[in-house]
C-alpha cells in the first residue's frame, strides 16, 4: 500500500491540477447520483480525493471521505470541514463497521484497483440491506476498443498512467452481481455512441 499512497500522493501534489479537478463529466455523474439517492443517513465516498464533489455530498448525508493519499485528504478538509474523513485503500479491508452506511458514492475509482472483487465485496459489507451503491468508470465498448487500438493505443494504455483495469457495462454489471448487489441501472455519459466517455451503474445490496 505504501508504494500506492507514494504514486497517489505524487497524483494530488496539487489538488487544482490533478485530473478530477478538470472532469467535466464530475457534475454531470453527481446529478444523477442526486437524482436517485434519497438525502439522509451516512453516505461513504470512496475515493474521495481532494472533496471537490463532497461538498455537495456532504449538505445532503452525513458523510464520510476515504482516500489513500493523505495529500489529498488535507486538501479535502480545507474544503469540507463539516465531513468526515478516513485514509485508506478501497481494495483492503474498509475501516467501517458491517451495515453502517445508507450509500456509496464512488467515481472514477475502480480503473484504479489491483482488487475490484475485495473493493467491491467491502463496499458490499458496509452498505446497510437495501443501500445504494453509485460508482462510475471509464466506458469501453467493442467499437471503441476498435479504435483505440487503431488509432490509440499507446496514449490509453500508458503502461506508466493511473488506469490499470478496463470495464465494460456487461463486465461490470456481472461484476456487481457476483458482489452481492441488484443492479438497477447503467447509463452512459459523454460524447456519443460507440466513442461514449464514461458509464455510471447503481445497485442495491441484496
């Protein structure tokens, strides 16, 4: 973990230059997030980075940001003092107790992952029966894969990048599934088809 917290440290050296800083797609995920999620309880946000999102977040549910860069978080308490906050890894043992969140909130964070099955079976157990879990992810499709292997490869799959795992809708519903969770959505943002940007999924804990 220790190597991670350094890359993701090196990653948020400066918080407004960092790439979620410059998402346009950040607002666009949040209101669909807002859109489904009934306000009240405890909300975790896994991956919180740097709390740009939380802030919101934070008027609505009793909230809770973990990341695992500390850099990022001192940055995120600047910003959200009302929140929580919480350093660790999403893909290692969450440390929250079983049944203790009412949602889940996390963007751009499982490209990220050397363990999706172990992020997702915690998240899984620290969501209360019925609660919401809210992520997003890069899309990639088969056209799209086409292209990018065609005409992109070597810039998407920067051997020295953040992104190490790639996710189709039908990848990560079944994903999702084999966790635990009912999936009640997947929509894509961004651009158009087959080139979409960007896909969020919703689900409940069964």
């Amino acid at each position: 973990m220790s190597t991670a917290r350094g890359f993701y440290d090196r990653y948020w050296e400066d918080p407004n230059a960092a790439p979620p800083a410059h998402d346009p797609l950040s607002d666009k995920r949040l209101q669909v997030f807002l859109s489904l999620a009934k306000p009240g309880g405890r909300l975790l946000e896994v991956g919180c980075g740097a709390g740009l999102q939380t802030r919101t977040l934070a008027e609505r549910w009793e909230t809770v940001g973990l990341d695992l860069s500390p850099r990022a978080l001192a940055a995120a308490r600047q910003t959200v003092p009302r929140a929580r906050w919480a350093c660790g890894a999403a893909d290692s043992g969450l440390p929250f107790a079983a049944a203790s969140f009412q949602a889940i909130y996390c963007c751009e964070v499982i490209e990220h992952l050397l363990d999706v099955r172990q992020a997702l079976g915690e998240m899984h157990r620290v969501l209360a029966p019925g609660g919401l879990l809210f992520l997003s992810t890069p899309y990639h499709g088969l056209l799209k894969n086409v292209a990018l292997a065609l005409f992109g490869f070597e810039r998407h799959f920067d051997p020295t990048g953040p992104h190490i795992r790639f996710f189709t809708a039908r990848s990560l519903t079944e994903l999702l599934r084999q966790s635990g969770f009912r999936v009640e959505g997947v929509r894509c943002l961004g651009r158009f088809w087959p080139v979409w940007m960007n896909m969020v999924a919703w689900a409940r804990k069964e």
